[in-house]
C-alpha cells in the first residue's frame, strides 16, 4: 500500500527523529516541536472517530495513509490514550484459539513489529516470548490445541515440559512441590511486550502529520441518525455533521453505541493491574498462569508489570482494591517465591468490555453510517494496529475486509460465535 509520506499532501511536516537529531538538540537545547497541534472543531468532517485511544487513532492514521482520506476528527472525552491503551499491560502475542483470531492477531503482530520505521517513533517493540503455563490436564489440552491451530496458520507456537519452562525462566518454581505444579506450558517465541504510550503518540502524530484533527477534552453527548442514517455528531465543544462515525471507545462503547440506536451485547468489567519498583533484569519472557490468574513481564527499566482477571462484578470503577493486590501477591509468590522484598510502587484499573465468545464487535451495523470497532475484553491494545487498519478500509471502501468478517454484529443473531475464552491470559 503506497503511503503519501508526511505532511507531503495533507498536513505539517514533524521533526524526522534520529540520532543526529537527538544529539544536535542536546547540545543547542533547542525545544522539540509538539507532536501535534490544537485545532477547532470544525462544521464538518468526512469521518468522526470516536475514542482517543489505540484503536480510534490508529484508524484515523490508516485512512489518511493509506486512503488519502484526512478530513477527519478523532475526539476523546479525555486526553489521547487515557483509557484502555493507557492502562493495559502492553503484552503482544497472536496464539489464540480459533483460527479467525490467530489470523487476526497475527497481522497485528506484524503490523506492530514494523511500526516504529512506519511511524518514525521508537515503540519499543521488544520480542520477550511468551509462555501460558498449565497447572492441569485440562489447561495442558487447551494448550496443545491452541498450538496446532497456531502452526497450521503459520503462527510459532509450542507446548514445553518444565525442564525447557525452568531453562528460559529460572526464578519460576517448576518443582512438584508447589501448590499448583506447573505441567508444561504454550511457548509463543515471537511474543512480547511494547511501550504502549509510544504506540498512542506515535499514531497520535502520524495522523496529525497526515491532516486529522485531534480533538481531546470533547465529549460525545449524542449521535443524530435520520431515516437510517448518522447524519452528525454532538459534543460538549459543538456539533458536527458527518455521515460517518466510528464506535472506537472502551469501557463506553455501549453508551455510545446507544446513541445511535445500536445495542450490543457487551458488559463492562473492570480489570486492575500493578506495577513494582525496578529491579534487576531477570525476566525474559512473559509469563501467564490462567489458574493463578496473573501475569508478569518486566520491562526495560526492570519493574515487574502484573495483570489480573476481571474483577467479578460490572463497574466503570478505574481504581485499584486491597483485595487485588493482597491476592495478587499471594498468587505472584507462588509462581516465583524470591519475589517476597519486591515493592509495589502503583496499582490502578482499566475498563473491559466483555463480550459473550471474547471476540470483537467490528464493522458496520443496521445503521448506516455508524461502525464498531468494540467488544475487546481484556486484548484490546494487541489488536489495535490491525483493527485501525481494517476499520479505515471498510470505512474506505464500504466493504468489509475479510480479516474482520467473522466478528460482525450478526454474528449473535446468526449463532455464528468466534469463541475465543479459550485464549483468554486469565481465567474469567
Ligand atoms: O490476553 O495476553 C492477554 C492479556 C494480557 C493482559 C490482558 N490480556
């Protein structure tokens, strides 16, 4: 797909960042120029993508680079990736369950892994490898399962014996003394983990570049459709007319989606996750145990970043609890117990939106005019370079791409499930 370049048609030019760069404004001190610039909102755009995230920022970057369609406006009722691309744990992998979602995230990867020479902004995509541990014969089956379905889509992914799991993490209690022994484990080499800031900004300022308004502080309060059609935007900064909208928010993708008249069939759960002071390197991979319901990475700095299942209640509480933490720990320990003099430094809460076969709801719907990108439970920022991409074709071109016809709208009134719990990092 042939990319405009930035700036060349649509808008500013930004700084091209190098070493060079880097080094000649440390020695004048001159200041970087912002990434991107306020801007009105206008009467008027071709495509108005709401929520500020991942997801709504990459479509927009997409459809300006690879549609030539730039007279859009993404707007955030907060600030850009202050929602579930901010608060995640930044882990990428594509071994998932069926074969739609493997592909899927696969191109994703793949998308991902290039991103920073696309976007000239350092991601700082790392390859970690990944390993979802099975404590039982049922996990373990799961597991190989997911490993076949994973190879025959051309994906590396494979089930290991506790020797090789002890090999790649040493500080991992493999012994058959531990409460819940670890039997074997999907060893996924090409995943890993991101900065996922980076990711926000870095799309935040392509788009920019390329001519799109980004809008924060703005609030969505309605969606106009008549006969059938969206036909504008409301927003606690103005209205707008438009005839395209896009559903790209998390945590709030019902109550905009009920806007224009579409239900979905998604509830709202908060996940919590926590992050402890830095600490030698010590941990290569990712590693995840659904029957502990946690999972750790250490990034580049050191600190340990752990996860957690869904709370088990429906909220938009974005705050931290006791009890999450006081069980994580518990569960951290018997995974590695060396960690016990590890401080946490911070804990805090994202919002996700569950939907009944853990797969996405993306596309368009009844409504003309109006699409989803929405339903992402607890893998939403793996997803968001593919979705962005895929959202500003079928935007583009009013088809949809065939990498996202399995998760439509249709799908629960057709029985045509995608289910992906199988895949899920912790148990639900
Ligand atoms: O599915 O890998 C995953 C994941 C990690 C954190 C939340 N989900």
């Amino acid at each position: 797909m042939g990319r405009p370049g930035f700036g060349r048609r649509y808008g500013e030019r930004p700084v091209r960042y190098s070493a060079a760069g880097l080094v000649s404004r440390g020695l004048t001190h001159r200041d970087w120029t912002p990434m991107w610039r306020r801007h009105d909102l206008k009467p008027r755009y071709d495509v108005v993508i709401i929520g500020g995230g991942v997801h709504g920022l990459a479509a927009a970057y997409y459809l300006a680079a690879n549609h030539g369609i730039s007279n859009v406006a993404v707007l955030d009722k907060g600030y850009i990736g202050g929602g579930g691309s901010g608060r995640n744990t930044a882990i990428l992998r594509s071994n998932y369950l069926t074969p739609e979602g493997v592909r899927f995230y696969e191109r994703s990867m793949e998308l991902y892994r290039g991103l920073a020479a696309d976007l000239n902004f350092n991601v700082m995509f790392a390859r970690r490898g990944h390993l979802t541990l099975a404590h039982n014969d049922g996990s373990l089956r799961t597991m190989r399962w997911r490993a076949e379905v994973n190879k025959l889509q051309g994906v590396d992914s494979d089930v290991i014996g506790p020797d090789e799991i002890k090999r790649l993490v040493p500080y991992l209690d493999v012994s058959a003394q531990a409460r819940y022994p670890v039997l074997g484990a999907l060893y996924h080499p090409p995943g890993g983990i991101i900065r996922h800031d980076a990711v926000v900004w870095g799309y935040a300022r392509g788009a920019a570049a390329l001519g799109v308004h980004l809008h924060q502080n703005t609030e969505v309060t309605g969606i106009d459709v008549a006969g059938g059609q969206v036909r504008g935007v409301r927003t606690s900064q103005g209205d707008i007319a438009t005839r395209t909208v896009l559903n790209a928010t998390a945590g709030w993708s019902t109550l905009i989606s009920d806007m224009a008249g579409v239900a979905l069939p998604i509830q709202t759960f908060p996940l919590q996750a926590a992050v402890t002071e830095p600490v030698r390197p010590f941990l290569g991979t990712v590693i995840v145990s659904g029957t502990l319901h946690v999972y750790v990475s250490q990034t580049d700095r050191g600190e340990l970043v752990f996860g957690a299942s869904v709370d088990p209640f429906t909220s938009y509480s974005m705050r931290g609890s006791l009890e999450f933490i006081e069980g994580l720990a518990g569960h951290v320990l018997e995974l590695m117990p060396s960690l016990t003099k590890v401080r946490v430094l911070r804990q805090w809460a994202g919002l996700c939106d569950m939907t009944p076969d853990f797969s996405p709801v993306m596309g368009r719907t009844p409504v003309d005019g109006f699409l989803t990108d929405v339903g992402w439970g607890t893998y939403g920022f793996k997803a968001g370079p593919v979705s962005g991409e895929a959202m500003a074709e079928c935007i583009a071109t009013g088809r949809t791409p065939d990498i996202i016809a399995a998760f439509g709208l249709g799908r629960f009134a057709d029985g045509t499930l995608v289910g992906e719990k199988g895949a899920a990092a912790v148990g639900h």
